[in-house]
C-alpha cells in the first residue's frame, strides 16, 4: 500500500529525513516512534506530498508521489490524515465539518456527504453531537470528529501524526479506542505516537527513527519489545526510558 525508498529532505542546510525506506502492506498498522526532531512527522506527512522530498521515491497504492504528472490532489482525497490539533473549521458545524470536503473535492451530493459524514460520526460515539461546533466539544471528542471526518472520505489508508500528543490523558483513551477498532476491522493505518500501549495492542510492526532522520529499526513489535538483546543500542536506550514508567 506505501512504498519508501532512500526518501531525504533537507530543510535549507539541516537533514531532516535521511534514506528512509519502508513498505507497509494492506491491512498492516505500522507506528512510527522516537525522540522529538528524529523526523517523524515529516516522514508521514511526506507520504501524502504535504511535505516533498528532495530526493528518493514514494508509492502509495502503486500511485508514484515523485512523479511530477500525478494527480496529488486526487490523491490526497483518499489518503486520510488526522493531525495533532485537530484542524476542525471553528465556523462550521460538526456536519458541515464531515460533508464540505466530500462536496467539494469528491463531487458527492449534499445529501450523499451527510448520509456518509453522521454514519462515520455514529461510527465514532458522537452522533448525539452532529449539530454542535467544534468549540463545544472537548478536545478528545474534536480529535474523533477529525477522524470520522477522515473516514468520510473513503480512505485507502489512514496516517496519524500524534493524534493524542495534545489531548488531557483522561480524553486519550477515546480517541485510541476509535483507532484500535479501525485497526481490528483492517484499515491500513501508519502512526506517530508515544502511546506505546497502542502499539504493543494493535501495531503490526514498530519504525524506531534517531535524530536526523534515519530508521533505525523496522521490525515486528513482538521483536520491537520482547527482543531488546537484538536491537541497537540507540534503540534500547529509549525503550530503557519509555518502558520502565
């Protein structure tokens, strides 16, 4: 479904995405994780060209995203992206946060794109707030507005750059549950996070990224957690730190 292969990105002089190469299959729920400026949300915004890259290649369902004649809009439209702050339009209701991009940038009917957004709402436990505006809404319940907004679109895939790095740990576990459910029913998904209980839960497979953006692990997340002898030592350091809270 996603194809890398030896991406780099350069902001001015500074690296910020070195050689990275990486596939993930149909179906796989692959997270991405390591320390903050390691490269990696810029590496999964890369994958729906909301960052170019100044060298390598990227396939997202055999599509090329190096190529300059790809349609990247048409693209984007089935590439669902759910970010750290929501990006909810303020002015709009939650309906009208579901349907406008349906209408616009897939041609549906507005009564299509509701029928579509409030089943995908429903599909997230908020159904009961269709009529009310983001501000109404605690962060927790904006973020799952965000990715029944996403999945309004029909995804093919589905990226998260850190959905809950912004949210009260009590609204956390809402907005995982919605991603592990996505996960069970096989939506391929790719995941920056520090939840490390997710991924043990759901990831299929664990991309660990080092300043200056290099993948320095891409591996099974039984092999991520339980084989600490067999990763580097770089790895190891963080899982010291993140695992022994």
């Amino acid at each position: 479904m996603i194809e890398l292969k030896n991406v780099s990105k350069w902001y001015g002089s500074y690296q910020v995405l070195t050689d990275c190469s990486a596939r993930i299959g149909r179906g796989e729920v692959v997270v991405v994780c390591g320390p903050s400026g390691s490269g990696k949300s810029t590496l999964i915004k890369t994958i729906n060209a909301l960052e170019p890259i100044q060298s390598g290649e990227i396939w997202v369902d055999r599509v090329p995203l190096h190529d300059p004649h790809t349609n990247l809009p048409k693209l984007r439209a089935h590439v669902g992206m759910v970010f750290q702050h929501f990006e909810l339009f303020p002015h709009l209701s939650v309906t009208e946060n579901l349907t406008i991009a349906q209408i616009k940038v897939l041609g549906r009917t507005a009564d299509e794109a509701k029928q579509r957004g409030l089943k995908m709402l429903d599909r997230v436990g908020l159904i009961a707030h269709k009529d009310k505006f983001p501000g109404q809404l605690s962060g927790g319940q904006q973020q799952r507005v965000a990715i029944a907004r996403a999945l309004s679109m029909d995804p093919i895939v589905m990226l998260f750059d850190e959905p809950t790095s912004a949210l009260d740990p009590e609204m956390v576990g809402e907005v995982l549950d919605v991603m592990v459910g996505l996960a069970q029913e096989g939506m391929t998904m790719m995941c920056v996070t520090h939840e490390m209980g997710f991924a043990r839960k759901v990831a299929s497979r664990v991309i660990f990224m080092d300043v200056g953006g290099k993948i320095l692990e891409d591996c099974s997340k039984d092999d991520f957690f339980n084989h600490p002898e067999a990763r580097q030592s770089r790895t190891k350091e963080f899982l010291n730190k993140i695992l022994q809270h």
